[in-house]
C-alpha cells in the first residue's frame, strides 16, 4: 500500500437486503472511468465491452453460497466484497472489492480482505483465489494480506460484428481427433495439465482428479480469471486425442471448453494444450460450436472472450489469427489458509 492509513469507525459486516439501493450506487461508480471508485479493474469498461458487468452481477442473481460483505462507516456503505464459494472445493473466490476513493479507500479495501480471512479460516476454506489489474495499489494490498502472485492471464476478446465460421461435421472433427470430454478424461486430463503448467502453479492450484470428472456447467477447471462468468453459461468441454492414443491408447494434446452465454455478456473459450497441438483447428471448432449453439443470432452476440495464461503462449497467437485482440493482462494471486503439513513417511533409520 503507497498512503498511510487512518483510522476509520465503520466496520465490516454481511449485506442486507436493505442495502440494495447504496450497492446499486457503488456498482454503477465503479463501471465509470474509475475517478470515483477503487476496484480490482479487471477488464470491466471501455467501448469494446462492459466486462464489469461479467463480475457485477445483481443481489437476484446471488446463489445461496455467494457471500458479500459491506463496509459501513457512519451509516454509509463506502466499500463492499463480494465472494465466490465453489460447490466442489473448499475455495473461494474473489470477484468484486470496490471501496468509495477517498485518501483511506485503500484501508476500507484491506479490512474488507482480512474481514475475508478471518471468515473463511473459520469455515475451513483452504484457498481464497482473485484476479486483478495492476492498479490501485491492487498487487500490493494483497501481497500485503499474505495473498501469493503465481501468473499473469491475458485476456483476448473478438468482437461480435466478426462472423463465426460455420459449425464443423462430424467427419471433420473425426478427422481433427477432436470430440466431447467425457468423466473418463480426467486422468489424461490431469496429465496433459501437468505437462504443460509449472510446478509451482500445480501446487498451489492443487486440482485433483475428482476435479477433471465434473463435466458440464460446473466445471471450474482449468482455472482462470473470468471463471465466474461461467454461471451464465452454458459450458461444454472437447478434448483432442493424440495421434496413435499415446503409449496407452489414452492421450490427449488439447482441452477445448466452451461457454455460451445466455446472459448479455460475451461467450467463454478456453484452450489447454500440448505444444505440438493443432490449436488453429481447436478455435475454429469451438468458434464453429458457438455459432451452432447460438443459432447464428447476431443480435444477442456480444462477442466471445478468451483468457491465456503467459506460460501457455502460442494459444494466444493463434486467437488473434482467428480474430481476437488483447485487451487486458490480469494478475493471479492466491491466498492458503490452512497450514501445510508434511506427511508421515519413512526415513532411513541411524546407529548412534
């Protein structure tokens, strides 16, 4: 943090109903130029797209396990947090930390992230995860917290008024060795996961292979910056074989998933590959996907977004020959709650 803090009186406490109003206040500050307001800028306004509203959702559209805290000071909401819980995992993850900007927005922000902490070691949450742009002292506030920064994702996006290639046929997907994921993928997939993500990255993510199985509209692996958009969308998962099926008849080069939204905001690609894969045809097959799925309705388009981490180039060269440009590069940062404990094992036994 770069400004000396001040004490304040408010204090953070869960939303109320009640709130509605003085959220819908801060939300609609935080999609302006960002004069007003401290947020986590993800890649939220400008005349592209309006992708703060991909993470703003409205109170009706909460799910019982969305968990939004507000700061009050003096009888005003000055900040808010809003949290993701994953059905699956005990992870959470941060998608909106807005705080009205005043010489202390930064102090607001911090409490409204330790308030965080501290309630999801009660509930035995083991890993809070949040995206954000290096702005408003985002990094810092938390690294600060204790939050580790393990990637950057660049975030790619092809406008609507770029046509969609025609869906693919069956023999030509055949022939791509290109088909849907099934729950038998998710040991191939764990595998091609860990042969193209470092180390450290696979650590601290630590998906496991109950992970790889879900298939469908929950699926939340691999990981990215704009997962929470996929609860607006309906998302399918394709999986490209190795040639020859590898040494046990069972590899895979590619991951292909696909979101299409059913809300006003852009479709979801996203692309985990070996180096040697076909990914130009892996984007044209899902390109091809969205427009069966939407039925070539223009009129609901708005575009597709696509997220590619840095360790995973070319994926991104072969997006933007397809049509997409960068528009955004969000950091990724983590933060484990539960302490680390090694496990028991066997040593060599000594002679004194």
């Amino acid at each position: 943090m770069t400004e000396a803090r001040v004490t304040r009186t408010g204090k953070v406490r869960p939303a109320r109903l009640t709130d509605l109003a003085a959220l819908g206040e801060l939300s609609r500050l935080a999609q302006n130029d960002g004069t007003e307001t401290r947020s986590l800028r993800l890649p939220v306004s400008g005349p592209p797209i309006g992708v703060f509203s991909l993470f703003r959702l409205p109170l009706g559209a909460f799910r019982p396990h969305d968990l939004l805290y507000v700061y009050e000071d003096r009888g005003r909401l000055v900040g808010f947090l809003r949290t993701e819980r994953e059905n699956q995992r005990d992870e959470w993850t941060i998608v909106e930390l807005d705080a009205v900007s005043a010489p202390d927005a930064g102090d607001v922000r911090f409490r409204l992230v330790t308030h965080l902490l501290r309630d999801g070691a009660r509930r035995g949450i083991a890993r809070i995860h949040v995206a954000c742009a290096e702005a408003d002292d985002n990094v810092e506030l938390f690294m600060q917290a204790g939050f580790v920064r393990y990637g950057d994702e660049m975030i790619l996006f092809r406008p609507p008024d770029e046509p969609l290639p025609e869906p693919w046929s069956s023999p030509q997907a055949k022939a791509k060795r290109i088909r849907p994921a099934a729950a038998l993928d998710a040991q191939p997939l764990m595998r091609l996961y860990a042969s193209v993500t470092p180390h450290p990255v696979q650590r601290l993510e630590a998906l496991r292979l109950p992970d790889w199985e879900r298939q469908g509209r929950e699926w939340r692996v691999p990981r990215s910056s704009l997962a929470p958009i996929l609860r607006f969308a309906d998302v399918e998962g394709f999986v490209q074989e190795t040639k020859g099926g590898g040494r046990d008849g069972t590899g895979l080069d590619a991951l292909l998933q696909v979101g299409v939204a059913k809300e006003d905001q852009p479709h979801y690609l996203k692309i985990l590959a070996r180096p040697e894969a076909d990914v130009e045809s892996l984007v044209r097959y899902g390109l091809g996907i969205i427009n069966d799925r939407t039925g070539g309705d223009r009129h609901h388009d708005h575009g597709i977004i696509a997220p590619v981490r840095t360790y995973e180039m070319p994926i991104d060269h072969r997006l933007e020959e397809a049509g997409f440009g960068t528009i955004a590069t969000v950091t990724l940062l983590l933060k484990e709650t539960l302490v680390r404990v090694a496990e028991p094992a066997l040593v060599p036994a000594g002679v004194r």
